[in-house]
C-alpha cells in the first residue's frame, strides 16, 4: 500500500480500506519514534472491537502504548508475522508490517480519519 493513498488517526495508525475490509498498521513516524520494539500484542480474530479503543499494545524499550482502532468491527485477521520479526516494522511499515485486518461495521467512521496530506501537516505541529 502506497502511503500516500492511506488515511490516518491522530494517534499514528494508517488504515486501507478495500470492499468493507479496513487494513490498519503503524505509520513510519510513530515507528521511528518508538525505535527498538520488543513487544506487540493483538486482539483474537472473531473479537469486536469499537472506535478508538485498543485492538492492541506496542511495547519498545522506550514505553508502552496502546493501539487505537480508527473503526468499529470485527477482527478478521492479524499480522502473525509481524509478532514474529519487529524489524519488518522498520524495513516496510505500509505493506508487509499491517497488524489487522478489520470488517467494517460502520463506514461512516471513515470521516473521522486524516488523508495523507492532512497528517503530514498534523506531523508538523
């Protein structure tokens, strides 16, 4: 996924949207910020998850933070690979490295979210 084509929460996740299947991962600021990741824990597929609450923990030897889900729905897969090699998060943040797949339940939550140029100038602030 190209990044420029992504849309993005105030709390760095990106998301893709295809059909009624939203693709969510971390963007490359938030991944550089956090630097060396040690931990990431994912929600159970089948889970239903509301806006804006945590599908997740990413943990670095800096800290601990949630991740926020930018749309409500059930978790219809998980990046498994990614709990297994960290680095994919360094070397590819908008293709190999998603964390999870979601079927959206209500698109219009979509509004809510920041297209790439609105993030970059959220980046600057």
């Amino acid at each position: 996924m190209k990044k420029e084509n992504l849309n993005y929460t105030k709390t760095h996740e990106w998301v893709g949207i295809k059909g009624e299947i939203a693709t969510i991962g971390l963007s490359d600021f938030a991944v550089k910020e956090l630097s060396d990741i040690v931990f990431i824990e994912f929600p159970e597929v089948g889970k239903k998850i509301k806006l804006g609450s945590p599908f997740g923990t990413i943990e670095s030897v800096k800290a601990a933070f949630d991740l926020n889900t930018p749309i409500s729905g059930e978790v219809m897969e998980i990046n498994q690979t990614l709990s297994d090699n960290f680095d994919l998060l360094k070397d590819d943040p908008y293709e190999k490295s998603w964390m999870v797949k979601i079927k959206i339940e209500n698109s219009d939550e979509l509004k809510n979210l920041m297209d790439f140029e609105q993030y970059q100038e959220f980046l600057k602030k």
